[in-house]
C-alpha cells in the first residue's frame, strides 16, 4: 500500500529529527491499531510538521483539552511513534517528538481477515483523506494571498487513465522516483522558496 506523512515521508529533516533517524515506519497490524485514532493521526502530523511540542501547546493549535492530548501523547509514545526530547523538557513539562519521518502500509494489511485491523485501517485512511482534502480546501481559500508566481506554479489536475495494477504501480513508482530528485536538489534557504505540498492519489474507478 502507499506511503503517507502523515504520513507520507517528508523530503526534509524535520525539526527535531536527526539525520541517522529512519525516514519511515512500516505499519504493522499492531502499530495499525495503535494509531487508528483520529488526535493520534493528527498529533504525529503535527510534530512531523512543525517539531518538537509539549502537550499544552499541541492541545492549543489542535484546539483540544491537554488532558486528552497528554493521554493520546502517552500512547504514541508506547508504541514507539514519538519519544521524549530531554534537551527540551523544563520542569515537569513533556516534550515530545517523532521517531520517524514517515509512515508506510504494510501491502498485507489489507488482506488481514481480522475485522479489527479492517476497521483501524478505515480510520486512518479516512483520516488522512481528510487532512489532504483540508490542506487543498485551505490552498484554494487563500490562495489569493500568495504571490501571483505561485498561484501559477501550482497544480489542480485530475487524469484517467487505463492501466494492470503492475502499470500503475510502475508509474507511481517513477513519480515518486522523480519527487525524490527534487528534495535531494532543493534548498529550503533559497530566496523565494516556501514548503510544498504534493498529494498523489492513485486508484481504479469502476465505469459510471
């Protein structure tokens, strides 16, 4: 099944992280079910994202009670999606951040008979879903407050084509191939350069 980060991995270190961490977790029935939670989902993209966080500060961008954020925190980090950061923690107060960069599907998941797994799957396909359909719904709101350039760089495309299974993973496998040319070459610092959101999805469609 696909990368996402959310859980697709992010072409940059991102705050917090360290070179020799690994780019991405594979997900596995158990891991699955651990982050089958919408403020779990929510809560590593943002750390991903944006990096290091304590739970107070994730509860206010997030708009929830620290309390439920604090007991979602505690399960990400029993199943080894984020761990502590000690050159951060003050006092009593938590610092979080992620272990990985990015997440993967196990392509055995979801043939998985266990309706358990089935249903943590559902919820975390959702969700990402949501977040992509929320991150182009804000780019099209604002997108009057970029620069013209930018609004001419951009892309809003859709395409059919007819193609095996073994075509399309052939091709996303070159688009990915292409994406990763572009991280290894791009510059953060660059006059002009911002942070880009690519979303590629990918599926059959049964004739209408």
């Amino acid at each position: 099944m696909p990368e996402s980060e959310e859980q697709s991995p992010e072409p940059h270190e991102q705050p917090g992280t360290q070179p020799d961490e690994p780019l991405s977790r594979t997900l596995d029935p158990r891991s699955l079910r651990a982050i089958a939670h919408p403020l779990r989902i929510q809560l590593l993209r943002v750390l991903r994202r944006y990096g290091p966080a304590t739970a107070s500060q994730l509860a206010e961008r997030l708009g929830e009670s620290s309390g439920a954020t604090s007991y979602h925190l505690r399960q990400l980090a029993a199943h080894g999606f984020i761990v502590d950061d000690p050159a951060r923690g003050k006092g009593r107060e938590r610092w979080w951040k992620p272990v990985h960069r990015g997440t993967i599907f196990d392509e055995t998941l979801h043939k998985n008979p266990d309706p358990e797994v089935q249903g943590a799957l559902d919820v975390v396909m959702h969700e990402i879903a949501t977040i992509h359909t929320q991150e182009l719904s804000t780019w099209v709101a604002t997108r009057h407050t970029w620069d013209e350039a930018w609004y001419g760089a951009s892309d809003f495309s859709d395409f059919r084509l007819n193609l095996t299974p073994e075509r399309l993973r052939e091709l996303n496998l070159k688009i990915h191939a292409l994406i990763d040319e572009y991280s290894d070459t791009s510059d953060p610092d660059a006059p002009g350069a911002a942070r880009v959101r690519m979303h590629l999805h990918a599926f059959p469609q049964h004739d209408d």
